[in-house]
C-alpha cells in the first residue's frame, strides 16, 4: 500500500471513530468504512491483512529456540508478545477520543506524560491515605473504616 493510500484509508478510519470514546465494536466500524474506500484500497488492505495474518502464523509455525548459554535469541516469545501488544495498545485521552499507540504524535506522547505524571501523583497521594487509615484502623482496634469517627475518616482523605 502506497503512503497515499495509507494516508487515505487512515483520514477514514479516523472520520469513523472521531464521535467513539474508546469502546466500539471493530467490525460495525470497519463495514461502515468499507463502502467509502475505492476497490484499489481495499486491495491494498486485503494484501495487508493476508501479510499480517501469515506473519502470525509464520512466528507461531517457527521451530523452538535452543538456548546455548548467554544466547539473546532465548527471549523471542517475550519480544514477539509484546509487539502484538503494542499494535493494540488503546491511548485513552479526556478531552476527546482515543487511538491506538502507533498513531500518536509527539505532542499526543507528551499529553500522555502530563496524564501519566499527574494520576501518579494523585494515586501516591491516596496510596497514603490509605496507609493512614490502616494504621488508625489497627490502632482503635476497629474491625471496618464504618466503626471509626467519620470526621477522622474524611480527615485523613482531604489530607
């Protein structure tokens, strides 16, 4: 498939999902792209699909890797795993839909860095008021957070 094409096919699928929110049933999407694409695109994506789907069964049809001693090669099941899993690593954004990892851009990566940095810290931040609460917990003896003073519960979550 030419870069034309790629681009094409790629200006459609996002059109598609623009109003989807991350859960969408992947073949009502596709037949719904599949009536604006020209027959050479749709050549195009068949060849592809037939290359993909032999790649599959081509790695699964490999013989097993003899390990020697010290050989890199002993990792291929782990390398080959998480290719599969970076091809269908969904990008949830807030402030509009999401895409897949391999369609990001640059300032989209940097985004997920500010998302990323700011639920570590919001999830450290309640990771200690829970520490806090187990201790309080342990200290009054009490056997469930509904037997301690509600006052002292929200205290330590605003904290």
């Amino acid at each position: 498939m030419t870069t034309a094409e790629q681009t094409r096919v790629n200006t459609v699928i996002r059109a598609h999902m623009e109003n989807l929110n991350g859960s969408f049933d992947k073949r009502e999407v596709a037949m719904a792209m599949y009536d604006e694409l020209g027959d050479d695109q749709v050549r195009a994506l068949a060849i592809e699909g037939l290359i993909d789907r032999m790649r599959g069964i081509t790695s699964a049809m490999r013989p097993p890797v003899k390990l020697r001693k010290g050989s890199p090669s002993g990792r291929w099941d782990q390398v080959r795993d998480a290719r599969d899993l970076i091809e269908d690593f969904w990008v949830a954004f807030e402030d509009r839909p999401g895409k897949h990892l391999l369609d990001c851009t640059a300032q989209e990566c940097d985004e997920q860095v500010e998302a990323y940095r700011y639920r570590a810290e919001t999830n450290a931040a309640r990771a200690e008021s829970f520490r806090k609460l187990a201790a309080k917990l342990r200290k009054s003896k009490a056997r469930v957070v509904a037997d301690l003073d509600r006052d002292e519960v929200a205290r330590l979550f605003d904290a």
